[in-house]
C-alpha cells in the first residue's frame, strides 16, 4: 500500500485531533472510578481502540455516541485477565500494573513492534511490588502472577515514563499509601500529564523534584464525572512544521499552556523564523526565513521526525540532542529518519547523543514508514519542499495516532 503526497503549500484552517496520550490515561483512570464517566474527545485511532478494549478486559463497561466515551463499572471482575496493547508503548506499560492492580493472574499481549521492545523494567516494578512476572526473554507476552500491592519502590527513569505513569496511576487506586523513588526521570512532561489527569478526577500525587512521588490511600468518592481531551500537539507538530516550511495554518483546538511535551515545536519554529500567533485556541503559523537551529529533544522525543523535516527545508546544520530516547520506538527511529531522509537526498548524521540535519534541496522519491506513524507524517511534510511528489510505502502506520492525517493534509494543502 502507498499514499503518494503532490508538493504543496499550508494553507487555510485546521481542528487537530484529540490527544492520545491523554485519551488512553483517561480511559485507565476512568476504569479504576467506579462511577459513570464520560470522556469527550476519543479519536479512533489504534492505540485509543486498543485502550478502550483493555478497559473493557478489565471490567468497564464502555459506550461510543460520536466523540463521547461513555465508561462505568460492570462488576464483571474475575481472578484472571488477558489484554492486547496492541502496538502501544504507553497501553502496555501502563496498563500492566494496573491490571495486575486487579486480577491475580494477568497475561499481556501485544502486536507488531511492541513484540520486540524490552520489557524488563515493567517486569522488575511489578516483582518489588509483590508480584511474579514470566516473559519472552524480557520481552512480551509477560504472564503476572499475584496481585500487586501498595508500598514503596524505586524505578528507572531513563528509558520511558509510560511505566511510572502506570504505577501512579495503579497506585493510587490502592487502599494504602505508597512511595515511588525514580531515578534518572526522561520526559518529565508526561508525567506532568498524568499527574494533571489523576487531579481532575480527584486525585493528588505529590512529588518531590520528580523524583519521589508521595501517593495517598484512596478515598476518591463515587461521583460521576464528564472529562474533556484537549488538542493532540503531537500531531499538530508535524502541521506546525510543515507551516513554517511552506505557506501558513491556523490550527483550532490546542491548549497554549499545555503539559504536553511536544508544544515546544513552537519554540523550533520561532527559532528558524516562523512567525507564530495566538488567538484563544487558535495556533496561527506563518513560514518565515527558514534558517538552521539548535534543539534539545531530550525531554519530547516524538519531536524528531517534525524537527527532521523542517531542518530539510533549512539552510545549513541543524543540531538536535536527545537521540538516545529513540531507539525503542515503533522503529529505531533515529536510523529510520537517516534512512528515509537520505532517499530524498537529505545528510543526517547521528553522533552519540546528537542528531544533525544538513537542510538542502528535497528529492521526490519514495520512503518506507517502517510502520511508524511518525515517520509517515514526516514524509509528507517534506512534498512542501519538493517539486514532485513523494510516495510513502506503508502509509496506513497513521492509524495508529491520527487516522485523518492525510485526508487533512490534502483538505488544507494548497498546490
């Protein structure tokens, strides 16, 4: 299958898609509640479908009128579960302490590139907080044996958040107190996410530094609740980007003092010169000069394919830091943008932690997704630096986050 992308140009008005991340921790919370819950905003993406069939594994009852998710309890609670992830990071690693919060025994299944992503710091939490943990080689499936409990535990933080954002999560849902100690924390603004989440439905976790975060006993009510997602910046990111390359978009629907990471591509624009303008929750990009930048993705790794291609359409070097967050991805997404970039006749080149884009003249050709999402959006963003069109094999990896993409793209680009 591929999706052939006709150069163009930004241009008109645009409402992104809800967030994702948002979405899946609001169905995990929303699980845990036990009262009626409505969550406005799910996006049938993949690993929004995936979290919502979890949720139903583990005992909700779930309802979709339009955009609205309609959650309550369904008292259908065994002693055993079994869960798909899909292809989700953040499902499987948050989802597994939360289940094992729940069942006694729990077996978690994934597809695709979860398959071969290792598992070994989820197994490791899950053992010191009481249960035993059977895997493939540190890799999924994982069978979980005897329920979790709380207390206090320490974790590595330097590959992922997405298991700290289950613990808390999990934990918090525990009748005891608990204590979590993280170490070397990477993408602290996720973890902002889930702790703003947890607050709208009631429940505080306080954290020193971001490195001990102090979890109360739980003594939420029964209260049914409405919660709204707001706009997705990661997807939004890549129409940011290509704006600043080519043309303008005003984007509806973005939350300017979100705890998302990805709303510093912002930041990456203004530097090369894009001009940028708010207007109540209206985004307003304008391309501008288009010069080389600096940029420390450390702490929103999902900016690398964006800053990619708008480093293409730059003159001279752009520098990005933070390569080491890549390599456990839908792809190892460092090599699969040098690859891919250097099929349109873009230099990437990876020393240690760094990433430099040469930016140049953009070849038409054709490009691999390697069924990452991020790497098909980046693919086409760069037809807006192209005289003619780039195909993108394997187009469909969009589902997995923004099934719409193309179809937005073509609606607002301008040939």
């Amino acid at each position: 299958m591929t999706q052939t992308v006709s150069p163009f140009s930004y241009k008109g008005k645009l409402h992104v898609p809800f967030s994702k991340s948002y979405l899946q921790r609001a169905i995990a919370i929303g699980l845990l509640t036990k009262a009626p819950v409505e969550i406005i905003g799910f996006t049938p993406g993949n690993d929004a479908l995936a979290a919502r069939s979890i949720a139903e594994a583990l005992g909700a009852k779930t309802s979709l009128s339009g955009e609205v998710l309609s959650m309550s309890f369904s008292g259908n609670r065994g002693k055993e579960v079994k869960i798909n992830c899909g292809e989700s990071g953040l499902s499987t690693r948050m989802f597994s302490p939360i289940a094992a919060s729940l069942f006694e025994k729990t077996t978690v299944e994934g597809e695709g590139s979860i398959l071969v992503r290792p598992m070994d710091m989820v197994i490791n939490a899950l053992e010191l907080l009481g249960a035993k943990v059977g895997s493939n080689d540190g890799k999924l499936p994982l069978t979980i044996e005897g329920k979790i409990t709380s207390g206090t535990i320490e974790v590595d933080g330097s590959e992922s958040s997405q298991l700290l954002t289950g613990l808390l999560i999990a934990l918090a849902f525990l009748p005891d107190k608990s204590e979590v100690h993280v170490h070397n924390l990477k993408s602290i603004p996720y973890v902002e996410m889930t702790l703003d989440i947890l607050e709208s439905f009631d429940v505080k976790v306080r954290h020193d530094n971001f490195e001990t975060f102090y979890i109360p006993e739980f003594s939420q009510g029964t209260k049914a609740r409405k919660y709204t997602v707001e706009g997705d910046w990661s997807g939004a990111s890549f129409h940011i980007a290509g704006a600043a390359l080519s043309g303008e978009i005003t984007l509806k629907g973005l939350n300017q003092h979100s705890a998302q990471a990805d709303r510093a591509m912002v930041e990456a624009v203004q530097q090369v010169g894009a001009s940028i303008n708010w207007v109540g929750d209206e985004l307003h990009v304008r391309e501008g000069s288009k010069k080389a930048f600096e940029f420390d993705a450390t702490h929103c790794p999902d900016l690398f394919p964006p800053l990619a291609a708008l480093a293409a359409g730059c003159s001279g070097t752009s520098i990005f830091q933070g390569v080491s967050r890549l390599a456990s991805k839908e792809s190892n997404r460092g090599l699969t943008i040098q690859s891919e970039m250097k099929k349109l006749g873009i230099d990437v080149v990876l020393d240690g932690d760094r990433m430099l884009v040469t930016g140049g003249e953009v070849r038409a050709g054709t490009i691999d997704s390697n069924n990452d999402h991020r790497i098909a959006m980046m693919g086409a963003i760069l037809a807006t630096q192209t005289k003619e069109p780039i195909v993108i094999t394997n187009p469909q990896a969009v589902n997995k986050s923004y099934p719409a993409f193309f179809q937005d793209i073509a609606e607002i680009g301008s040939v």
